[in-house]
C-alpha cells in the first residue's frame, strides 16, 4: 500500500469507525468521493494489514457494499481475535449481512470467548449483535448466552449488556444512515 492509497482508503477513516455514532456526517462526506472506488481490490490489502486500523476500515468498506463473499473471511478475523479494537466493527459486518453463517460467526465466538474470563475482548458487542438481530428477525438467539454473559461478567461490574446494546444500536443506526447517503443517486 503506497502513500496514495493510505491517505485516500485509510487516514480519512481510521479514527472515526470506533465509534460510528457521533461521526455520521463527517464519514458520509469521506466515503462518498470514494465509494465507487472501494472494491475486493481495496479491501484485501486492508484485511490482510497487521494493522487494526487498516482491518476496521476494510471491514467497514464490506459492510458499506455489503459484500457477503467476504463473510467467510470477517468471521474467521473476529473468532481470531488478533488485532484489538476490530470486533466492533467486524459485528457491525455481521450484523449487516444477517445471514445463517454470520448468526453461527457469533454464536461460535461467544462459546469461545465467554469462556475466557480473563480476556476481555469484544464479548459485549458480540452480544449486542446477536440482541440486534434478535430484535430484527424475531428470534431468540441472544438467550442461548445469557448464562454464560451472567458468569463472565460475575467479576467486570462495568459490564452492562443494555449499555453494550445501545451502544450497538446507535453504531447500527449510523451505518444505515452513512449507507443510505453514499449509496443515495
């Protein structure tokens, strides 16, 4: 990735997905220039980065153009786990694809994750992802991991699901709106 590409694909987004909600008019005039631009060309560099920044804006990309033949991979990531900070944003890619196999992504992560009380990743947004799609595909989903949320936050007082769901919820919300003006005629 040369200079060109980081100051076009990059630096205009990396300080502005976490959160998405507070910066919804600031991302929709950067993206909009670009969007036409953004394609697996753009996006596999970023995935495939050591950086978290470069995999947040690259995800955020998939989501913007909703390319499900990245799901795969954007699942893989977020059950990794190796770069900070990502999770979020991967959710939020989950989340927007709401298909079968992102539903399993997150329920696959939370088996694993919830049982890790000492690592303290991205199990809250992950939950919120799931309360999310409950909300938008009347399912139950989230339920299969309320005991497992209740042992895991036994010890993290600050680990509040309704803040973690509403926190989500206004990413969400943002991203629809920024999708629906860059992708507006």
């Amino acid at each position: 990735m040369d200079s060109s590409f980081i100051d076009t694909f990059v630096l205009p987004f990396q300080e502005k997905l976490k959160p998405l909600a507070g910066n919804t008019d600031y991302l929709i005039e950067r993206t909009k220039p670009i969007f036409d631009a953004i394609n697996p060309e753009v996006i596999i560099p970023l995935l495939g980065s050591t950086n978290w920044r470069y995999k947040m804006v690259g995800t955020y990309f998939i989501a913007l153009k909703k390319l499900e033949f990245f799901e795969d991979e954007i699942g893989e990531l977020f059950l990794k786990s190796e770069a900070v900070y990502v999770g979020r944003t991967y959710c939020l890619a989950l989340v927007e694809f709401n298909t079968e196999d992102s539903i399993n992504f997150l329920h696959n992560y939370l088996d694993v994750f919830l049982n890790q009380k000492k690592m303290k990743y991205d199990q809250g947004f992950a939950m919120a992802a799931l309360a999310y799609l409950d909300e938008e595909n009347e399912t139950k989903e989230l339920e299969r991991h309320l005991g497992q949320w209740k042992d895991y936050t036994s010890d993290k007082p600050t680990w509040n699901l309704d803040e973690y769901k509403e926190r989500f919820a206004k990413d969400v919300e943002a991203f629809k709106a920024i999708k629906k003006a860059v992708t507006a005629s």
